[in-house]
C-alpha cells in the first residue's frame, strides 16, 4: 500500500447498516459493468443491435413506433431505432478520445505546474484559472470556429477544453504530495524531480484521474451532441444523436419519436456516467471525491472551483 492511501481515512459514521454498503457496492458494479457493455456495443458492434442501414429509407414517412420500426421513422423514411445505434458512434468516439486528450495533457500540465518553482506554478494556474471560468461549451465553440467542423475538430475541442479540470485536480494533489515523506525519501537517494513524479507521484494520483475522467465523458458527449446540434459536428445524412435532434426539432409536436429517442439515449450516456463516477467516488479520501466532483461542475458550468 503506497503511502498516499496508508494513513487512516477518517470517514463520518454511516447509518446504513453491512447490508446496505454491500447493495450499494454491488449496484455500483453493475452500473459499471452496464457502461462498459452500452460502450463497447454502440461503438464495436452497432450491426449485431439492428440490421437496418441508418440511411435506408422507407415508404413509411414520419411512422411511429411499431414492430416494424420500434422507434418510429424520420421525414425521409430512414428507421430512427437504427439512427439511434449507429450515431452512437461518433458521440463516443469524439468524447472518449477527447477525454482521454484532455486527461494525458491535463495530467503533464498538472505534473509541471505542481513540481515547478513558485513562480512559475503562478503563471501557469493563472492560465488555468482563466479557462476555468469560461463554460466548457463556449471554449469548444472558440475552438471549432478555428480548426474546423467533424469529429476530429470535436476530439480536439473536448480534449483542450476540459485539460483545464485535470491539470487543476492534478496540480493541486502534486502540491500536497511533495511534501509527503516517500518523496522526499525518494529525492534524498538521488531521484530526480521528473522520476520522483512519474515513479511516486503519478501512481497516487490515479484514482483522482480515473474519477474525473469517469464522470468527464457524459459532460463530453453532451459537449459533442450539442456541437452536432449546432451543425459544428456530423452532417447529415450521415446518423448522430445531436444532428438528428437538430432534424427532428421541426416535428417535435407531431413526431416526438424523430428527438425523443436521440435524446433519451443521451441522458442514459450521461446519467451511467455519473453513477459510476458517484460510485468510484466513495472509493477515495472523501475530500478527495468532493474537490473532485466541484472542479468538474464548476467548469462545466464556467464557475471557478471553490478550494477544499
């Protein structure tokens, strides 16, 4: 057990009884284990879920839901349950890429700022501190403008605009463990500052990452799907959840099927992702958990995070 989580975590006494914990931990698992599955089928095999090409149309226009078509069909006849599953896959792509962008870059500009003289750590956070208090959104937008429509300007967007939350999170836990005895253990046999990091400090900031990133992929897909929406991501007729929310917001009041399925898929996306992140959340130092669920709302909402 590494020194970060060997000291006793003082935790406040619960009410809920064995019992309980144990249905929680076991409703945690399965949250995560659904996640996973939602995940790998909507991006690895969206074939073996439906047998209907998303840009196949049909005679029946604007159909409801059926045997036939379960979630209805579009203006032009396409099947939206087969729209559904394959603009999946852009939504994903973009934000598990985007993620994974920001959460390497955030973690170096995190390392870097946390190990560097003061002076420095102040220059550098100010810049952090100045995308923190824009929304996410409008910094995607910024981006995009620049680098261009599609999935890998999306991919771009998200990764630069939640970097921000990672390196706050990351240099924040490097400020505290600096100090900590296995590093300076580690710095008094010779270790230099960058193999200190990497060998002790990076192992003990993972469980913080994986939260943060946990959580940070439903806020990127809504991120991509609103992009989309806005006409900044995939276009038609190619299928994605928020290009064809854009489609189906003209028959809203009398085709409810064309948005209401694209976006009941999102909410699922987001709100697995939350509960897996709620879930990994009780698993770390709980002060650990709130700085890390407060940097992200924050950000996201173009708020600066409070310090714990």
């Amino acid at each position: 057990m590494s020194a970060f989580t060997a000291r006793p975590l003082v935790r406040p006494a619960s009410r809920s009884g064995p019992g309980i914990g144990r249905a929680r931990t076991v409703a945690g698992r399965i949250v995560i284990g659904a996640l996973i599955l939602f995940i790998f089928a909507l991006l690895a095999a969206p074939a073996l879920l439906t047998h209907t090409s998303p840009t196949a149309s049909d005679t029946a226009v604007l159909a409801p839901p059926s045997g036939a078509h379960w979630f209805g069909t579009d203006q032009l006849g396409r099947d939206v349950y087969s729209r559904t599953v394959y603009g999946a896959q852009p939504v994903l792509l973009a934000s598990l890429l985007g993620v994974l962008l920001a959460t390497v870059g955030g973690v170096a500009f995190g390392l870097l700022a946390g190990t560097a003289p003061r002076w420095l750590n102040a220059v550098l956070m100010r810049v952090i501190d100045v995308f923190l208090a824009l929304p996410v959104l409008l910094i995607a937008l910024i981006l995009i403008s620049t680098v261009g429509s599609g999935v890998p300007s999306i991919v771009i967007a998200i990764g630069i605009a939640f970097m921000p939350a990672f390196a706050r999170i990351v240099e924040t836990s490097v400020r505290r463990l600096r100090s900590a005895e296995f590093v300076l253990a580690a710095r008094l046999f010779g270790s230099s500052g960058w193999r200190t990091a990497l060998r002790h400090l990076v192992p003990n900031l993972l469980t913080e990452v994986v939260v943060l990133a946990s959580s940070a992929i439903g806020w990127a897909a809504l991120t991509a799907t609103t992009l989309s929406f806005l006409g900044l991501g995939v276009q038609l007729p190619q299928p994605d959840w928020g290009s064809d929310l854009a489609a189906g917001a003209t028959y809203l009041a009398t085709s409810w099927w064309l948005s209401g399925f694209p976006g009941l898929a999102i909410t699922v996306l987001i709100l697995l992702t939350n509960f897996a992140g709620d879930f990994l959340l009780s698993a770390p130092d709980p002060r650990s958990g709130i700085r890390v669920r407060q940097t992200l709302s924050s950000f996201t909402l173009g708020r600066r995070p409070r310090k714990v």
